[in-house]
C-alpha cells in the first residue's frame, strides 16, 4: 500500500530580478498583464496616488463606485502580481500600491531604447530616449 504524504507549499518568494536589479521578463509580463484591465488600473493608480498611507478598500470601492466583491476580486489578482500588498490592523484592512515597482517598469521598458539606431544621423535629429 502506497504512503501517502502531506502537500507542503513553499511560501518562498520567487526571485522576479537578475543579479543586476533588472526585472526579467516573466515579471513584466505579469505585472502588464494585471494591469491590462481598465478598474485594476484605475485602482493601482489610486493607490499610487494615496502612496505610503494607503487606502482601506470600503473608500477605494465607494470612490471608485464599484461594488465591494469586485474590488476584492480585482485587490486578490493585483496582489498576486505583487503590485499591492495589505497590512491588517484588527478588522481593518489597508491596501498599498507596490511603488518601488513602477520605475522598475519603466527601467525594464527603456533598457534597450534606441540601441539599433543609426549613429550616421546628426544628434539633433536622433530621438532621445527619455
């Protein structure tokens, strides 16, 4: 008869960066994923806005005129990205958008900017990357 073992899950988190400190693509590719839904973007960018205070979600949902399970549905999958993290006080919860994340992007996004442009154009006509 076969022994039957218990499932253990690993709450490791995975690593999403290179030695360096850049974001691998996975990462990316989860975090635009997240986003690519109009009410989780609009929420991440609320609580961009609300920054290191937070916002607990009963004012997220009543300032966004959504109902309260939709918010949670959509707070559960921008956590799992990692994009927003909770701390709990009691009964309250408060949502905080992950920042550090956002130049992260941005770095992933202009990594390569303008590498294949031509050098034989004069400078003032090269696009700049920003």
């Amino acid at each position: 008869m076969p022994v039957s073992r218990p499932i253990t899950f690993s709450l490791i988190t995975p690593i999403y960066f290179h030695s360096s400190g850049t974001m691998e693509v996975y990462k990316a590719t989860e975090i635009f994923s997240s986003l690519a839904q109009e009410t989780r973007l609009t929420v991440f960018r609320l609580l961009l806005e609300y920054g290191a205070d937070g916002a607990m979600p009963g004012g997220l949902a009543e300032e966004l005129r959504i109902p309260p399970n939709t918010l949670s549905f959509h707070l559960a999958h921008m956590t799992m990205a990692r994009l927003v993290r909770s701390t709990r006080a009691g009964r309250s919860i408060t949502y905080f958008a992950e920042t550090a994340l956002v130049p992260q992007l941005i770095t992933f996004l202009q990594a390569n900017c303008c590498v294949r442009e031509s050098d034989s154009k004069p400078k003032a006509k090269r696009k700049a990357c920003v």
